[in-house]
C-alpha cells in the first residue's frame, strides 16, 4: 500500500509542471479569446488547450501540432454539418464519418484522426449555432490550440526527464526479473520459472513507452531551441533504447528456455543462475550510467562476467538446454554492451573473448 501511494505522489510530481502549464495556457486562451477576439463564453478555447496539451506522453513533439489540427478540422467540419442539416442521430454519425475521413485524407497519424472526430462529437452534441458563433467556435479552437503550441514552445517538458521517467522503472523491472529468473534455478520451481516468464512478458507496454517517451524527447529537442542543449543526453538515451528492448526480448527466450529445463528436471549448473544475477547486476548499472552516474566500466564488466560464467557452464554439461540457455545469456550481455556504447563489432568481440580476459 505504501509503495502504491508513493508511486502516486511520484506520478503526480512528474506532471505537476504540465498541470499548471495547462491551467496557465487555458487561462491565456480565455482571456485572448474574450478580452482581444471579443467573443462571449469562448468555451472551445480552453478545451483546445486542454486536448492539445494534455498529460499523456504521446501529446508531445510533432503530435502536439496533429491534435491542434485535429481538434480545429473536427469543429469546423461539425459546425458546416450542424448548420446545414441541424442536429440528430444520422447527423451525428455523419460528423464523425466526415471528420475521421478528413483526418485521414490529411495524412495525419491515429491520434488527429481521433481528436477530429471528438471535437465533432462536442460540437454536435451542443446546441445548434447561427452562422456567426459557427465562426466563432472555430475561431475560439484556433486561438486555444494556438497557444498551446506556443506554450508547447516556449516551455517544453525536459526531455531527458521525461525519457527516464519511463526508462528507470523499465530498467528496474528487468534487473528484478533476471533475479527471479535465477532465484527460480536455484530452487529449481517450476511456480517460480513460471512467474518470472510472465513477469517478462509483462514488460512490452513499457517498452512501448519507453520508445514513444524516446520520440518525443527527441521531437522536443528538434523543435524547442531551449531544450537543444540536452540533445546529446537525448540522442545517448535514444542510442541505448533498442539494445534494452531486445534485452527484454532475450529475457523472455531466456525465461522459456529455463522453464523448458526445470519442466524436463535438466541439470543445470549452479553458475548459470550466477550469469543470470550478473546480467541484473549490468541492467542497473547500465541504469545509472544512462543517469549520468560514472559506472559505465563497472556495467560493461558486469556483461562480460555474465557471458564468461555462462560460457564455463559448457564445460560442466553437455546438456542441449544448458546450451540454449547460455546462448540466451551471451546474446542479453552483448545487448548490454551496445546499450553501454559499444559498436555490434565491438560487443561480439569482447562477449567472445570474455571468459580470456576476465579468467574464468
């Protein structure tokens, strides 16, 4: 229960700065809309900000201009139908139709195509305009997204931060499930190799938002000049971003190829299950480093043990599972060592001679 609300109150730390970037720019946009545009109750103003800014992580970057697009496309169009044809069931369903197509027609992403068509649904559901507010309405979309773009501009969210907030957790789940995944050899449980495959498999939808996290840190540096001084950070986070999701895909091979063994009651080596903590001991290492602490030398030799002690195993059995099993090792440890910099080159060398050079 603590960790839970701790883990709340940190979520809420992390979007605290876009809330009040949202509530200001929504204030902004009210009072253009009425002190300057002169318009009464401009109501789509602010929740033009609202939907443009919002506190997902896709609405940043390029997706910050779809949405803006979408939501002015969905109002105008919505508008155009409602004064013409009035208000009702069909007309409400050919908004939608209208807005979604033209979203695509566009060639806008997922994201434009939906906030057209909700926009629509806003405007249709509302009562129906003379032509003077229809203009209105529209014009009070363009001034919200307007400045939420400018918003977006002149304070965009920190893209290093923003990128490690979905990194760090992701790290530390696949550094725990390693450690499940030897803890399971060496109690040899069937319950506990099973655990840690599903805790493996639980980690795609973090993945995902660690590469859209990577994106749109990469989307702000190209289109805030304030944020550019950070893109080399960036660029090294972006850099480490595929190594680690193929780690956690080699993690799950690695899981399925440990329960295969315990299932068949294979003898494996207890040195494998300590190649296992080691690639755990360089996945948090390798979270310091991508943090800016200096522990780059110290995760590289984490990898390199790993490989060194799974390939010793060979020596112990002959054993086909064992061999998978190391092969799924030697294969996590040179993700390891191109998400610590390294070259493909480079890690496969040094994951081939590394029982040589450490003395394993």
């Amino acid at each position: 229960m603590r960790s839970l609300i701790e883990d709340r109150f940190s979520s809420l730390r992390f979007a605290s700065l876009r809330i009040i970037q949202i509530c200001l720019a929504a204030g902004v946009a009210w009072l253009i809309a009425t002190r300057v545009v002169g318009h009464y109750e401009p109501f789509f103003a602010p929740i033009s900000v609202v939907l443009v800014l919002g506190l997902a992580i896709e609405q940043r970057g390029r997706r910050a201009y779809e949405i803006a697009f979408g939501v002015a496309l969905g109002i105008a169009i919505a508008d155009l139908i409602v004064l013409a044809l009035g208000t009702g069931t069909w007309q409400l369903m050919l908004v939608i139709g209208l807005a979604m197509s033209a979203a695509v027609l566009s060639g806008g992403g997922v994201m434009l195509v939906n906030q057209a068509a909700i926009s629509g649904v806003l405007v249709a559901t509302l009562p129906a305009p003379d032509l003077a507010d229809t203009t209105h309405r529209f014009v009070d979309a363009l001034v919200g997204g307007g400045v939420a773009l400018a918003a977006n501009a002149i304070t965009p969210v920190d893209p290093v931060r923003l990128v490690r907030r979905y990194l760090e957790p992701l790290l530390a789940r696949l550094s725990g499930t390693l450690v499940d995944i030897a803890d399971a050899l060496d109690h040899e449980s069937h319950e506990e190799i099973v655990a840690a495959l599903e805790r493996a498999r639980s980690l795609d939808p973090a993945v995902r938002e660690m590469k859209i996290a990577v994106e749109a840190g990469q989307e702000t540096i190209s289109l805030a000049p304030t944020r550019r001084r950070k893109r080399g950070r960036v660029d090294q986070l972006a850099a480490a971003a595929e190594p680690i999701d193929l780690m956690i895909r080699n993690t799950r091979v690695l899981a399925r190829a440990c329960q295969r063994a315990i299932d068949l009651d294979e003898h494996i080596p207890p040195v494998v299950a300590d190649s296992i903590r080691d690639l755990a001991t360089s996945v948090s290492r390798l979270d310091r480093h991508l943090g800016g602490a200096p522990v780059r030398s110290t995760a590289r030799e984490a990898a390199l043990r790993a490989a060194a002690k799974a390939t010793a195993a060979l020596e112990e059995t002959s054993n086909l599972s064992v061999s998978v099993i190391v092969g799924q090792i030697r294969s996590a440890a040179t993700d390891l060592l191109l998400g610590l910099g390294m070259t493909n080159d480079q890690a496969l060398d040094q994951v081939r001679s590394a029982r040589e050079k450490l003395g394993i």
